[in-house]
C-alpha cells in the first residue's frame, strides 16, 4: 500500500521519564507494561536512545519486540514510521526515556514535544519528602510545550511517607501514585557477574546495565511482583476510558527516504549473514536484522555458548555482549574457532563489534587482574577497567560512508591491526582523539563502535563483503 494512502491513528501512549538514570524507570515502565498486558491489552514498549539490555525486560513483560527511537541516531523519519505502525496494532504504547528528562541532544523531553506524547516522571523517593513536589514542578514547567500526565514516586518507605509525598505534589491531577521498594526474594537466582547489595535489586546490574532478563529463569516472576505493586497505585488503577486521555494521534510516514534500506537495491542478495547471538553476543538490534533483510541477506543465527559450529555462510557478524563473562565456554568451543579462522583465511567478511571483537582478541586481562584467552584471529590484548572506557552518540566514517551509532564499554584494546578510521561524536569534527578505532585485519573489521545499520547500509554491506567497486558507486557482492 503507498504510504500517502494511510491514515492517522490516535492510541494512548506514555513517555516515562526520570530526572536522572537510576530512578528506576525501567522496572517501571516494564511493570506498566506487564500490567497491561496480564489485562489482555496489546502494548508495544520502546526504548529512547541506544539500549541493549532495558528492551529485554520490556520485551519478556509486553511479549513483543523493542526497538530504539532516537532524533538523532535512527532519525525522526524511523521514528514517525515505527510509532505509527505500532499505533496500528496496539492498545498501548510505552517509550522509556533515556537519562534525565532534558539529557543529551536531542533529549527524551524533544522527542515527547516533537510527537505530543504525554510525559510521566518516576522520582525515587527515598530520603525525600515534599520536595518531589519541587522536583516534579521542575521537570514540568523546564521547558515549554510538554504534555504532562504526572509524577510517581518510587522506592517509597511507607504509607505514612506516600502520604507526605503526595502533599508536596500541590496539583492532584499530577499524583499517579507511589511505590515502596521491591526487592529480589533472597533465594532468586543470581547472574553471572551481577553487582551485589545489601537488598537484593528487583532487576540486576552488572557493568554496562541491567542483567538481561533471558539470562534469569525467574524474569517473569521478577516483573509480576513489580506489576502486582504498580497495581495498588492510581496509575495502575487508572480506568482504560481515563487512559484515552493520553491519545495519541500518529500521523503515517512519508514515503521513504532515498537513503532508507526500503529505497536501495538488494546489495546482499544472495548472501548469507551467520549472526552469533547468545548471551556472550546479546547486543543486537532488532532494526539492524531487519535491515540486513531489507538488503536482500538470508540470516543464519547460531550460539557459540551452545558449542554450535559457524554455519555455512558468505560474511559473518559478531555483535557486542559479554564475552569476558563466558571466555572458558567460548575457547572451549574450538571447533567454531577453528570455523572462524578458515573462515577469514578464505578471505571472508567479518563484520566484530565491541565484545564481538573482544572474542576474536588474544585474550582479555578481566577487572580481578586475571588472564582469559579468547579466538586470538585478531592480534591485541584487552584489559578490563572499573571506569568507563567509551560512552555516548559516535558517528564513524568508513570508506564507504558514515555510519551512526555509539559506545559503551569498560574494555581497551591494544591491538597491532590496521586502523582505517575514528569515530567521533557528532559536535566533533573528524579526527578527535576520543573516539574508537575502525580496524582491519585481512577480511576482518572490527570497532569498539556499535553501528545503527540504516543510518547507511551501503557502508554495512561493504563491511559484510559486498563490493563497492563500481564508478557509480554501487556495491557488488
């Protein structure tokens, strides 16, 4: 059907937003949509900005798969189309904000203005009384132009506490309710890796996040028991005609654009992508699968933890993850190390980011000072760190193009392969010394830098093998 032909369409939706990361507002929107969701409703979460591990847990409670919106890295076009299409098959659409409300550029705060999407603030509590009140005034009246559907406290002592919290919220219409602390039961299954604490934390942590929820047998249980307590609230006691106040109208997309994968000829076909995905190689966007689709690629997923073999396949991607976690599972399986390495000396593709290069590194030093050899294809050493050794939105120029995307890692590398290229954040020029090295290594590239596919798939299907060779500047496979 052409896109023009399409009509609006009104769904209820919600930004949860927090004045800072670690409010806890990933619980929340999962337990929202949990909620919503045992209630026979249809509810579609996404996740602002660049996130792997949130959208786990907000998959496991809605049922459904997540993708990112972010003005900048996926484009206000992808972002319009996906909102759309999900206004087209849901009841309810959920959007977990990012940081703080007003954090970065573009923030959570502009997309919410940009699409007149209601707002509600999760504020831990804790330590606090009528000054969420302030808090809550705050955020609504920073900025102009946001719909505001209220302020829930979170990790509230008692009912007497909830009590002094709501008389610093003046204006009832904004109070949606209070959460007092949930906590693991003391017997929940551990994950490897997670950070301990005196009281168990609903949803882990470790470094780089949340512990995915496919890594615990005991998700689900995890989300009920936050859904049961967002239940007692008025937010979740909220009435579905109440929730029609928060409509949305979300217009169709515009046709697309001449850079979107839609628009571009197959540059994959005919190729088959092998795709690790497990828990050492979890941080994989849906979009980026379906992008390698929409270029004509037949994916083959496989599981190196499950001691699989490499599929037969033309290019190979190793996403990010945890391999530092799993490096005795991974060299145990030496059958595939063995794949991969006859794999690059025939001169295939492979395309390794972040943990994925980590894989096919010598071996990592992990943050207890001990030693894990890994594959050893790709000639360096890693050195796990306790501070944070890459952050935030990076756009990486390749020979082919510039790709966006960003980093998150506590690893450094020191590797002896060809660097080709440096990313940058976007209010840089080229050529900061901040940024992550594109390597080559033969057949190989590979970046601590996590790249968003349709911000330019030509550039994606050059790193898997196809060639671009030609004057006019298509790609050969």
């Amino acid at each position: 059907m052409d896109s023009h032909t399409l009509n609006s369409v009104r769904c209820p939706a919600l930004l949860i937003t927090a004045p800072a990361s670690g409010q806890g507002k990933t619980t929340l929107t999962a337990a929202l949509a949990r909620l919503h969701t045992r209630q026979g409703r249809r509810v579609q979460v996404f996740k602002c900005g660049p996130d792997y591990l949130d959208p786990h847990w907000h998959q496991l409670a809605s049922g459904a798969p997540v993708h990112s919106l972010d003005l900048w890295m996926t484009g206000e076009a992808d972002a319009r189309a996906r909102l759309h299409a999900a206004a087209c098959s849901a009841d309810l659409i959920l959007i977990e904000g990012v940081m703080g409300l007003f954090d970065g550029s573009p923030s959570a705060a502009d997309l919410a203005r940009l699409l007149d999407i209601p707002v509600l603030a999760v504020i831990d509590a804790s330590g606090m009384s009528a000054t969420l009140g302030a808090l809550a005034h705050g955020l609504q009246h920073f900025e102009p132009g946001l719909r505001w559907a209220g302020v829930l406290a979170n990790r509230v002592a008692s009912v007497r506490h909830a009590q002094l919290l709501q008389a610093g919220v003046r204006a009832d219409s904004l109070w949606q309710g209070a959460v007092q602390r949930i906590s693991a039961d003391a017997k929940a299954q551990p994950a490897p890796g997670a950070a301990a604490s005196g009281a168990a934390a609903l949803l882990p942590q470790r470094h780089l996040g949340l512990v995915a929820a496919h890594e615990l047998t005991d998700g689900m249980q995890r989300l009920d028991a936050a859904a049961d307590a967002l239940a007692a609230t008025p937010l979740g006691q909220r009435s579905w005609q109440d929730w029609q106040q928060w409509a949305v109208e979300f217009a169709p997309p515009a046709l697309p654009a001449a850079d979107q994968p839609e628009a571009l000829g197959p540059w994959l076909a005919g190729r088959v992508i092998a795709v690790a995905h497990d828990a050492a190689f979890s941080f994989v966007y849906p979009a980026n699968l379906e992008c390698l689709r929409a270029l004509g690629a037949e994916l083959r997923m496989f599981s190196p933890l499950a001691g699989e073999r490499l599929p037969a396949c033309d290019a190979l991607w190793l996403p990010g993850g945890y391999p530092e976690l799993h490096a005795a599972r991974l060299v145990a399986n030496s059958a595939l190390q063995a794949d991969i390495l006859a794999h690059w000396r025939a001169g295939k593709a492979i395309w390794a980011e972040c943990g994925g290069m980590l894989a096919l590194s010598e071996g990592i030093t992990t943050a207890d000072g001990s030693w894990a050899p890994l594959w050893g294809l790709m000639p360096g050493r890693a050195q796990m760190q306790k501070r944070l050794a890459g952050l935030g939105m990076q756009q990486l120029t390749t020979p082919w193009g510039t790709l966006r995307g960003h980093t998150f890692h506590y690893a450094r590398l020191d590797s002896a392969a060809t660097p080709l290229g440096r990313s940058h954040r976007p209010d840089e020029a080229p050529g900061a010394d901040n940024g992550e090295w594109l390597y080559r290594h033969g057949s190989l590239h590979a970046s601590f830098f996590h790249a968003w596919f349709a911000s330019h798939p030509r550039a994606i299907a050059a790193l898997l093998g196809a060639r671009a060779d030609r004057q006019d500047g298509e790609l050969d496979a």
